[in-house]
C-alpha cells in the first residue's frame, strides 16, 4: 500500500437525507450534543457570507502546503453534495486554491470545500456564494506537483474527519460527526434546537427562570459582600 501518494475509493457516505436533516440546524446544537468536544480550530473561518449550514459527506484530501495536485483530482471525482475537506497542514503562506477551482466545483456542484491553509481569490470567491472555508489567505499561488493522498483519514485541530463522515460548518466553525454516529447525534440535536427555541419563548414573554444562575453560584462557594 502507498502511504502519502494514493486515491483511494470511499467505502460508505452519509445519505442525502441525514444531511439535509442537519443543514436545518445550528452547528453549535450539534457541538453541544456531542459534549463540545470535538471541533475543527478556531481559526478556521468562512470566506462566503454564511446563511445557511454546510451539510454534507466528507471527501477528504490530504496535501503538502502550498500544493494542489490532489484537490484538483478531488474536484474531478467529488460527487453532488460532497464536502471536500483539505488537510494542508495549516500552513497560510501559499495558496491552495483560487476562484477557478470554485467555479469547477459549483459547475459540478459540490457543496463546499474547507481548507485548512490559505486560499486566494478572496474578495472573487464571497461573489461567488460558494461555501468555503479556510484558515488563511494569501496572494502567493500553489505547485502542482503532489504528493497526497484522497478518501484516507485526516485530521484539523485534533479532531479526525474519515471519507464520508458528516462534515457540518456554518458561522461558528467547522464540525465532523463520524458516519456511525450521525442518527444518535441528529436526534440530540433536534432536541436541544426545540429546548432552544422554547427558551427563547419564555425570554420573549419574560418568563424565563433566572434562578439558576444563584443557585449556582451559591453551590460553588460564591462569597457576597
């Protein structure tokens, strides 16, 4: 087997469904549901305005900073609705991709890309309304000479992103849920969106209970003058 210069093929992806099911809901609902212990650095961050929550399988390429041979294999072989994501070793010198490798994945209509190394292009990419998300940006354009490696594990910030894993991203950040877990994860997190929403209903009509916040404090040891 080759390490570090290989393609290798998707074994299972999240379904259309369970991804649309998620992009109707907050990232941080998700987080929260998974014991705010996983997350793709905060220095991850989009360069479209946001409106809505990136849903999607993940296809992940891993790349040496300040080359894109890989990610434009990716762009080739990506499926409708997939998220590519880019392990670049979070270097921000060298730009990985630019406003024509946008343009070839809305034509082949991947749903977004994040990179975790620069990207250039910037102010042309936010017209475009794709998403994408990066920790960089950089006039300094990529080589295109590899190596890498497609549909192996990587990993942002700690947390690991596996070939069709559930890769979620809005305003607050970037977020993988494992493929197994996705169903357990989306029950919790229409959950606490309902308990939400139903809070801010009593905030509204000023009937939200306060009194935990005392409480709290005075369980903990809080001294008052």
């Amino acid at each position: 087997m080759t390490i570090g210069f290989c393609v290798r093929k998707r074994q299972r992806s999240v379904s259309p469904e369970i991804a649309k099911a998620f992009s109707k809901l907050p990232v941080a609902n998700a987080s929260d549901s998974m014991s705010r212990m996983f997350a793709g650095g905060a220095k991850l961050r989009p360069i479209h305005d946001t409106g809505k929550v990136l849903a999607g399988p993940a296809l992940t390429v891993r790349t040496r900073p300040g080359d894109n041979l890989m990610l434009h294999h990716a762009l080739d072989i990506a499926e409708p609705g997939d998220v590519i994501v880019v392990d670049a070793g979070g270097d921000v010198t060298t730009a990985t991709m630019g406003e024509i490798m946008v343009a070839i994945a809305q034509r082949n209509k991947i749903a977004g890309i994040i990179v975790n190394g620069a990207i250039r292009d910037a102010e042309e990419i936010r017209q475009m309304k794709f998403p994408l998300y990066a920790a960089g940006v950089t006039h300094r354009g990529p080589y295109k000479d590899g190596p890498g490696e497609i549909n192996t594990a990587i990993a942002i910030e700690g947390m690991v992103i596996k070939p069709g894993d559930l890769i979620l991203a809005d305003g607050d950040g970037i977020l993988c849920v494992p493929f197994d877990q996705t169903e357990t994860v989306l029950a919790a997190t229409q959950k606490k969106y309902d308990a939400e929403q139903e809070e801010l209903a009593l905030i509204a009509k000023g009937t939200d209970d306060r009194s935990w916040v005392m409480n709290t404090l005075q369980t903990r040891g809080c001294e008052f003058e």
